[in-house]
C-alpha cells in the first residue's frame, strides 16, 4: 500500500467517524423533540444519554454478533471467501461457487461435535481441557488472591511495598511478560530449569511435551491471575466492618468460625461475581495457551485457541463462527447455573 492509498483509506475511516457522529447528534435531536416536546417523559434525559451507548452498542457488539451468527451457517473459507449475505442466514446470497449455494444449514454446528476441530483433538478433547484449565486455574486464583487479601487485610509493616510488588504482575503489559515467561520455560537455557538443576532435578522439556506444556500454561496464568483476584478480594475484606470479629473475639470465637461466619458470608457478594468474571475470563483466555504453547500442540489447547486456529490458520471461517456461538452458549449455561445457585443477584432482586 502506497502512501496515497494510505491517506485514502485514513480520509475513508475519518469520514465514517463524521458520519456516525452526525447521526447520533440526529438521533439525539429526536428523541429530544419526541420524548420532551411531545410525550413529556420524566426518563427523557437519561434515554437520551444513554441514546450514544445504545448506537455504540449496537454497531460494536450486536451487528457483529449477528453477521457472524450469519456466517456460521454458511461454507464460507478461504476458497469460498465472499459477503453471505445478511441477514438472510445466507439463503439468498449472491456468492456462489459452481452450482452450489454458501449456506450449508446446520452442518458446522454437527462438524463442531463430530470432526477435529483442527487436525486430530475433537470438541469434547478440547472441551475437556479447557474445563481442567479453568477448573484449576480459577481454584488457584481464588485461594491464593484469598489468602494474600487475608495477609495484607491485617497490621503490616511495609504493606503498600508488599502491594504493589504482588499487583506487578497485573500491571506489566501481558503479551511482554508471557514473552519473558516462554523464554525462561527454554529446556536448556531457561531460568526454570537452571533452578531445577540446581537442587538436581533434571528439567522437563516444558515446550515440546503436553503434560509439560500444559503446566506451564498454568504457571504463567496463576502468576498473572492472582493479583486482580487479590483486589478485588481485598477491597471486600476491608468493607467488613471489625465491630463484628471484636464481638465474635467477646464470645469466644475461634479465628476459623470467625472466618467462616463473619469473612466468608460477608464477602460473598465480591467474590461470586469476581468468581463468574475469572471463569469467563479464563475459559477465553487467548494469549497464555496462545504464546506458551508455541509448538502449538493440540493437547495444550483450550476452545478459544482451537477457534483462531481453525479461523485464521485453517481458513474453516464458517465451521469457526459455529464453534463461537457453542462457546458462548457454554459459557452463557454456566454464569446461569452458578448465579442460581450462588444467589449472587438475589441482593439486587429483592
């Protein structure tokens, strides 16, 4: 791309930004005639500032969401790489390859069970390596950002410094550190397996084999997942008000029924949603399995790199976007399960 072409596709972009903006100062001045000069709403002003939030929304997140919805009912790939047609689920595109129509029906969402998502690890593998990720890495984030909270919560010199050196981790830009920790994972020159050798363990060889690979996917994400975890567990210790332990000390309490009847109960409305946020978050972690596991093993890989393998690697663009919506419908099942059972919005509700 040429310098001309370059300032082309800038004047291009600037040009829709104008765009959009005038058509929100439109929908603006709309809902200010329809709701304040016509139908007196007493909601007229917030409707209209949460009106832009609404556009963004839209434009951002559903308009995609349901062009790939589209997508995925089509067998669009590299070879068959044209516009589906929207919102027509393809029925009615004009992209055809020789006698045969894009839209595929519910062909990739019976492929997503029923063939590799790449070359030999099927849905229910991979599924099942994920739900080990997730399962471990959130038990070890929660515990150890809980037990950290708790050390920090009490009377310590030197408690800001033990802080921000626990946060670090969060705060170093995460594609850098993971890049560090793949080279300190090196069989030979890597720092893990120079310590190991110190106290005479022979090394594992933690990018070439599963097993290995794989723990050390979870190294690196229990590093850097801890810190939020501590946070946010933190600030619900500290909201607690210690009246209560002082009354539970009076009658003769033990520090673990104090921990069971006053930190637990109270700090559950911070922890179930911090809980349901580090699974999704992890269960879609992108760059650790991504970047640790450079040999790109099919035993070390979780759904959401599967799926970006199969799009942008495979060029599979239908079968991905099938594979997407599974994982949303996954994921969507369980925050629906857990809030019912936690009674995490039960607060909000009554």
């Amino acid at each position: 791309m040429n310098v001309g072409q370059s300032i082309g596709a800038l004047v291009e972009v600037l040009t829709t930004l104008v765009f959009i903006a005038i058509a929100v100062a439109i929908l603006e001045g709309v809902l200010y005639l329809v709701l304040v000069r016509w139908l007196r709403a007493r909601l007229a002003v917030p409707l209209m500032l949460m009106a832009p939030a609404v556009v963004g929304l839209f434009a951002l997140i559903a308009y995609p969401l349901l062009w790939e919805f589209n997508v995925s009912f089509t067998n669009m790939s590299l070879r068959n790489f044209c516009e589906p047609g929207f919102p027509t689920l393809g029925l009615f595109s004009e992209c055809r390859t020789p006698g045969e129509n894009m839209f595929n029906g519910l062909d990739n969402y019976v492929s997503v069970f029923t063939r590799p998502i790449l070359q030999q690890a099927g849905f229910f593998q991979v599924l099942w390596q994920t739900v080990i990720w997730t399962v471990i890495n959130v038990s070890l984030h929660v515990g150890g950002g809980l037990a950290l909270a708790l050390l920090l919560n009490r009377r310590l010199r030197g408690r800001g410094v033990y802080r921000a050196l626990i946060v670090l981790p969060w705060a170093v830009p995460q594609i850098v550190a993971l890049a560090v920790w793949r080279t300190e994972f090196h069989a030979e020159f890597g720092m893990v397996n120079q310590l190991l050798g110190v106290v005479g363990i022979d090394g594992p060889s933690w990018m070439t084999e599963s097993f290995w690979n794989f723990a050390a996917m979870i190294i690196v994400n229990v590093w850097l997942g801890i810190p939020f975890m501590m946070v946010i567990l933190l600030g619900g210790l500290q909201s607690i008000p210690g009246d209560l332990y002082e009354a539970a000390d009076i009658d003769g309490a033990s520090s673990r029924q104090s921990f069971r009847h006053i930190t637990l109960p109270l700090i559950r409305p911070v922890m179930v949603p911090s809980v349901i946020l580090g699974t999704v978050w992890t269960f879609n972690n992108f760059n650790v399995p991504f970047v640790i596991n450079q040999n790109e093993l099919e035993t070390s890989d979780i759904l959401v790199t599967g799926l970006f393998r199969a799009a942008f690697q495979y060029n599979r663009y239908g079968f991905a976007a099938a594979l997407a919506f599974v994982i949303f419908i996954l994921l969507l099942a369980f925050v629906i399960v857990y809030v019912r059972r936690t009674g995490a919005l039960r607060g909000a509700t009554e």
